[in-house]
C-alpha cells in the first residue's frame, strides 16, 4: 500500500460515491492523504492501513432506536470496545442497535464495511445524529473511508469539525466511552 496526497488520478473503475466524497471535499478545501486496499476483514488488516496512515483508523458504528425513529453515526477509537448499554445512557435512547444495511444505504449511501463520517454528506434530510468519543477530539488527525470501504482517508480533525460538520449541515455531540471489559 502506498499514501498519497488527494484524490486518485484516474477514477476509472471508482464507485460514483467515492469520486463524490473527493469533489466534496477538495471543494471545501480539505487537505487529506488517501490509501487504496483490499476490504478490511480482520484486526491485522486494519492494523496495516493504520500504520500506512499513521493515524488510528476511526471505528464508525450507524446506530438505531428500536422504532427505527432515531440514527447515530458514533465515531470511536478502532480499538476500543463497544457497549450500547454505556452510550444509550448518555444519549437517553434507550434499546440501541445496530441499524440495517438498508437504513444505512438509504441515510448515508453507504453499505456495510464503509460507514464513515463521510457518509453524512449524503444525509440531506438531516436523520443521522453525529457521536464523537472523546478520544476521537483529542487527535491531530483521524482516518475513515471516502463511502467506499477500499480506500481509507486521514484528514485533519479540526477539518472535520470546523470544515466539513457544518458543511453537510450536522453537529455533533461529545460522548465519553470507557471501552473497558466487564470485569
């Protein structure tokens, strides 16, 4: 795998959504480094796009009530566990899950694999809540994929949150997750 600065130079073979999270982007004028690879299925995998970055890729969870009636987009550390029970306190929705591939294509034009923040930039009727762990603010850099799970981005935080947040319109709420195993 190799880095480099922007989009690809030849978006032959690109799926439409991935060439748009590029236009999105270089029209705001967010700097960001980009690396192509295979679908990442397993921790070693996300552990080599990691180190080709030099940032630790974002896990990006699409969450749902159980009336289907409120969608998160929770962006944490890659390597931090996950617990519903711990978020659904601190946002009060109680009975989070995760939402369906179906709900995911039809809010962020995304499939399962590819969730990314990136994706909100297809949510127009404003239906995704965004979460950011705490741990993902304190960085200088995150990384998420351009909607497409081949490829991955690192781009800078402040970018995000001063940039692109309010160019699709979302704001964003804080959330504080331990991540800890049930002891």
């Amino acid at each position: 795998m190799e880095l480099y600065n922007g989009r690809p130079a030849d978006p032959a073979g690109r799926l439409p959504r991935e060439i748009r999270t590029y236009d999105f982007l270089d029209a705001l004028g967010i700097s960001y480094q980009r690396t192509d690879h295979e679908p990442a299925d397993n921790m070693e995998a996300c552990n080599v796009i990691d180190a080709v970055l030099g940032v630790l890729i974002c896990k990006n969870l699409f969450l749902c009530n159980r009336q289907k009636t409120a969608f998160y987009l929770l962006m944490m550390p890659g390597d931090k566990k996950f617990k519903t029970k711990e978020l659904s306190s601190q946002i009060s929705s109680a009975r989070l899950s995760f939402a369906g591939p179906e709900d995911m294509l039809r809010y962020l034009d995304i499939e399962p694999g590819a969730v990314s923040v990136m994706g909100l930039m297809n949510d127009k009727s404003r239906a995704v809540q965004q979460l950011i762990d705490e741990d993902v603010l304190k960085g200088e850099y995150i990384g998420c994929h351009p909607c497409v799970c081949t490829s991955s981005l690192k781009m800078k935080t402040d970018d995000l949150i001063r940039v692109f947040l309010p160019a699709v319109e979302h704001s964003f709420r804080t959330v504080m997750l331990k991540g800890e195993e049930d002891v």
